[in-house]
C-alpha cells in the first residue's frame, strides 16, 4: 500500500512538470509579419506554437544559397512526418526579391506551400529578424549571410545554430527538431 501511494505521489508531481529538450536559448524572435511567397501576410502569428527553422538567402545568389536550398529540400524530405514544421527562408534582398522571385524560386526548389515559405518585406523589417534577432545576415549592398540555419521553439525561441554546409549539420538538426516537437512547457 505504501509503495502505491509513493507510486501515485510521484506520477501526481511529474504531471505538472514539462519535458525540456536540454537545447539552449539564444534569444527570442520578435513579433513581424511580411509577404510569403503567395503574396499574402506571415508572420509570428503562422509560426507561434511550432517549431521551425530559418535561413536567409537572395534568389539571384551564385554562392551557397543554392546549396543552403537544396539542404532545405532535403530537410523538407526527412521531416515530412512533422506536418507541423514551417521551414522559412528570408530573403537578404528586398529590394530585388520581389514576391514573384520569391515564388519562382520555391518552385524551382519544390517547396511544400504549406510547410516551406520564402518572405521578403521593407528592408528595416528584415534586418532586425537577419541581424538584431538572428546574427545571421546583413541587409544591404553587400548581400552577405551565414551559411547556418537556426532551429526556433513553439515559443519562439532560438535554440540552435547549424551549418548548412556541414554534412553532420542536417542529421543533427532533424534529431534537434524531434527533440523540440515533444518539449513541453
């Protein structure tokens, strides 16, 4: 009978607790809405109480983004049993990537609608998520970025840096994202 009731005892505390994940916290993303690729508004609202992933890219890149792309796809592809993962590349270039750019571009990478979209908006928007937020990319003349992805909580919280270019990088992104779909808060 003791033993029941410790039994019980414990599984009454455990019940308010949450599963964490162990992932760090590197910042909060900060509410915005831009223009997908359907011409339409997203932003945090699409995006609060799942977990995704973000990188920045510019449609017309000779350099990594096409590879950072076809490493999205591929992401894409393993994770088709998450229906609730939202993949979402920023572009660096507003003032270029228009939302016909951007929605030739997700045609051309087969991106999901659903799961996968490219957002562009005013160049101030986009370098508080690329910079401020992220630390990943500068809007502006140059047109440079880091290769990794960053990998967002149902929170809204950063909790993981990947490089795209790494080949170890995807594997351990995917195991990440299994990890932050079962966390609970």
């Amino acid at each position: 009978m003791i033993r029941h009731t410790l039994v019980v005892l414990a599984l009454a505390s455990m019940a308010g607790c949450g599963w964490h994940s162990g992932l760090p916290t590197y910042g909060t993303v900060p509410e915005f809405s831009l223009t997908s690729e359907s011409g339409k508004a997203f932003g945090t609202p699409d995006l609060d109480g799942r977990v995704w992933v973000a990188n920045f890219f510019f449609t017309t890149c000779n350099g990594p983004c096409p590879r950072m792309s076809a490493q999205f796809h591929k992401l894409q592809t393993m994770t088709k049993n998450s229906p609730d993962l939202r993949l979402v590349s920023f572009t660096i270039d507003p003032k270029n990537d228009n939302v016909e750019a951007i929605a030739a571009y997700a045609k051309r990478w087969k991106a999901d609608p659903v799961r996968w979209r490219f957002l562009t908006g005013a160049p101030e928007a986009i370098k508080v998520l690329s910079w401020d937020t992220f630390h990943l990319s500068e809007v502006g003349g140059a047109l440079e970025h880091s290769t990794k992805f960053a990998l967002v909580d149902k929170k809204l919280q950063i909790r993981g840096y990947y490089d795209s270019l790494d080949s170890n990088g995807l594997a351990e992104l995917a195991s990440d994202i299994e990890k932050l779909e079962r966390e609970i808060f």
